[in-house]
C-alpha cells in the first residue's frame, strides 16, 4: 500500500493551498498517496485542483483583516483566545485522522496544529523571522517556537544569494532543521506568448481587505486604455463571472487557466503575497505590488523589490492608474532555474 501523506495548508488568502499544488504533484509522482486536509477556500480550491484524491475538512481559525491596517495587530490580538481554541481543536482532529487513514508522514504549510509526535512532520514557511513592527522579536520567537516540534522546516526559496524572501527565510536560528528547497510554483512559462491582455489584477486575501482593493481597482480601471483580465480570488460558482466593456472578470482560475491568462498579460497587479511573488518570478512577469494594509510581511517584500528595481509597488491608499507607467522602469521578476529534488527530500517519509 502507497504510503499517506497528510498535507494541509493554512486558509489565510490562497498562497499556502496554491504553493502546495506542486508538492501533491510530486508526492503522487514518488508513489505517495496524498491526503488534503485544510477548510474554506483553501479546501475548495485543492477540491477542484484534485477532484480524485480524499479531502478532509479541519477547524476553521476565520482568519479576517481589519480594515484600516493600522488595527491589523490589535485585530489578531483579539482573535488570539478563539485561535487557541481552534488550535486545540485541529490537534484533536488531525490525531484521529492519522489513526483513522493511517498517515504515514506530515506535510504542513503554516498550519501549527497539524504535526505528530510518532511520524514524520513537516511544516512549510518562508518566514524563521515573522514581521510586526516592534513587536519581531516576540512573534519570531513563537514562530520559531512552534517550528521546533517538526522534524523539518522547508524554506521555499534559494538558500543564497539571489533570493525571493530577504531577511523573512534567511536567518540562522540553531537547533532548527531548515531546508531551504528553492521557490515553489504550480505554473510554467510559456515561450512566446500571444499578449492577449494589457493587464491583469490577481486578487487573493483574507476580508474585509480583498473587497476593498477589488472595488477600488475596478473603479480605477474603468478609465483604463486597454484589455484588463481581472480574478477576483473568491472561489465560488463558477470561474466566468462577466465581462464589462475592457474587463473580463474570472471568480478564480485553475492553475492551467492562471497559468495561461499571466503568460499572456503584458503585466500583473496583485498583493505581494510570497506565492503570489514566486509565481511570477517563475514565469519571468513584470509587476506593480500593493500590499495588505497592516501585514508588515507583503510591505516588506513589496518594499525590498522596488528598492531593487524589479517591481513598483505603493499603498492601497495612494494607488492610482497612472502609478502603472513606473512599470517601464522596472526590471520584473526572473526566474531561478531551480529544480527541487523530490525524491531527495520525500526520504524524510520513507523512514520507519
């Protein structure tokens, strides 16, 4: 019998689910038998990307935003006691899901509940050192806290110079097994692409902040010269929503039809979310960023690629459709050319 993975990516936006995508191909390409676990649209969208495979529902944290950024910590911090709760709550069920489809090795993206003392387990990050103002020093403590009771810690990133994630996945922390795997994306480029679409938005995140950035750059590009494909990120009904005069919007994609629609946009606007930033330094993309008021992660990772001149990017506030000419000045993102080793790193799953 195929030995069962677990894997279970955190429901905050949809970067932890997508950037597991390529993992389950591969565990299905080593003779593994992938279990999802996970809850909302994170849930819905594995659903649709593996229809065939057993997918399990876990406890919800209803992870939300405030809506001006500036709460964004006092918001989390009052969440924090139905956080716990549910953490408990995901201890219990994940235990019962090892013994009730006999789990084999653990694979979880961000998820703290979701480890086991008696098999192998695995927890995903790109952040040793986790952002939030005056505040680092705690919350990186606890993260690291938290990674100490896996048997690994995967980096999706390079483990040198260049790299996608700065200072987030690139600090020495002893007695942590870090590897770092190179980034991690679903898509691939395509040679020679038809630009079927002057620009496209990609939208993702935790409410209330995605709806706010979804109306106001609707409104904005209504005045815009040119196509504009624009995926809304909610993962519901069906893809096609509508068409309104230069605009197509999608409710979501999957990954052959997101895969498609970027290699064909001359550029993309999106949140500078770290799966969003590996998937389209993959497909080699230019890009303007506006990070999620309040989460100091994607400011950060917005701020150092511009400082860099690859990609502009400014705050939801100040966004305007005239920011999109400093583009032209801009390198884009460029792809690593970096193969991960799967059968090198699934050997922590075939260990007795």
């Amino acid at each position: 019998m195929k030995r069962r993975i677990l894997v279970a990516p955190l429901n905050w936006g949809l970067g932890h689910a997508t950037r597991c995508i390529p993992i389950i191909h591969a565990l299905i390409t080593n003779n593994f038998e992938p279990i999802i676990a996970s809850d909302g649209a994170a849930l819905n969208l594995l659903k649709k990307e593996f229809p065939d495979l057993q997918h399990l529902e876990l406890p919800s944290y209803n992870i939300t935003y405030s809506k001006k950024g500036a709460y964004f910590k006092l918001k989390l911090l009052k969440n924090s006691p139905k956080m716990l709760t549910t953490l408990k709550a995901e201890k219990k069920a994940v235990k019962k899901i090892i013994e009730d489809y006999s789990i084999s090795g653990i694979i979880s993206d961000n998820r703290f509940g979701v480890s086991s003392k008696h098999i192998p387990s695995v927890f995903i990050t790109h952040q040793l050192q986790v952002l939030s103002g005056n505040t680092t020093w705690f919350s990186s403590k606890m993260h690291q806290k938290i990674i100490k009771k896996f048997d690994e810690c995967w980096v999706p990133d390079n483990i040198g110079e260049p790299n996608l994630s700065g200072k987030l996945g690139h600090i020495d922390i002893p007695k942590l097994k870090v590897k770092h795997i190179g980034p991690l994306s679903r898509l691939q480029k395509t040679q020679n692409s038809k630009m079927t679409y002057s620009a496209m938005v990609l939208l993702s995140g935790p409410e209330p902040q995605r709806t706010l950035l979804e109306e106001k750059l609707l409104k904005s590009f209504k005045t815009y010269k040119g196509s504009v494909l624009f995926v809304r990120g909610v993962i519901e009904g069906e893809p096609l929503s509508k068409t309104q005069d230069h605009i197509t919007i999608y409710n979501y994609m999957t990954s052959q039809m997101l895969e498609e629609a970027i290699n064909s946009s001359a550029f993309i606007i999106s949140r500078s979310g770290y799966t969003t930033v590996m998937d389209l330094a993959q497909l080699g993309k230019k890009a303007f960023f506006i990070p999620t008021p309040g989460q100091f992660e994607q400011e950060y990772l917005a701020e150092r690629l511009t400082k860099t001149g690859l990609v502009p990017s400014c705050k939801q506030s100040e966004f305007s459709i005239d920011k999109l000419k400093e583009i032209d000045n801009y390198k884009g993102l460029s792809d690593f050319d970096y193969e991960i080793n799967y059968k090198k790193l699934f050997k922590l799953f075939k260990t007795e």
